[in-house]
C-alpha cells in the first residue's frame, strides 16, 4: 500500500504539471517516509531462520509474545526499537 501511495503523489505532481526531476524528487522524499511492519503468529519460523535461539522461542511462547518487526532502509529490526545518542 505504501508504494502505492507513493506511485498516486508522483501521479499527482504529473497531472499538475510538474517535470521529471521534480517528481523523482518528491517520490525518493516519500520514499524515506516509508517503511513496512509485520507481525508473527509464532515464533516458530524465526527460530527455524536462526533468528532467535531455542531459549527465547520457547520463553516467548510460553509468554504469547508476538513480535513486530520492522524493514526499513533495507534493514530487518525489531518495531519500537530506538537508538539514543
């Protein structure tokens, strides 16, 4: 959805006249804006990938975690995380 949106301003700029810079331009600036979340249902397959070890699926199971997380940047992180600097 969030490239389609991107796809829909860049239209927009068109229609109303603006050149073909002006437009790579506003869509690599919304591009930065957007980035894609996901959720699991199990911690099965992160575990399976290596992501997580045997421990902390089974404790996150135990407890129903389910986590969210985030690719932006083409980077895959947990959703919420923050670096304070």
């Amino acid at each position: 959805m969030a490239q389609g949106f991107i796809v829909i301003a860049a239209a927009r700029a068109a229609q109303a006249g603006a050149s073909l810079d002006e437009i790579l331009d506003l869509t690599r600036r919304n591009m930065k804006c957007v980035d894609m979340r996901a959720a699991f249902d199990t911690l099965e397959y992160l575990r399976r990938g290596g992501r997580i070890g045997a421990a902390q699926a089974l404790l996150g199971s135990m407890l129903r975690v389910n986590p969210i997380i985030m690719l932006k940047d083409g980077v895959v992180e947990p959703a919420g995380s923050c670096v304070w600097g």
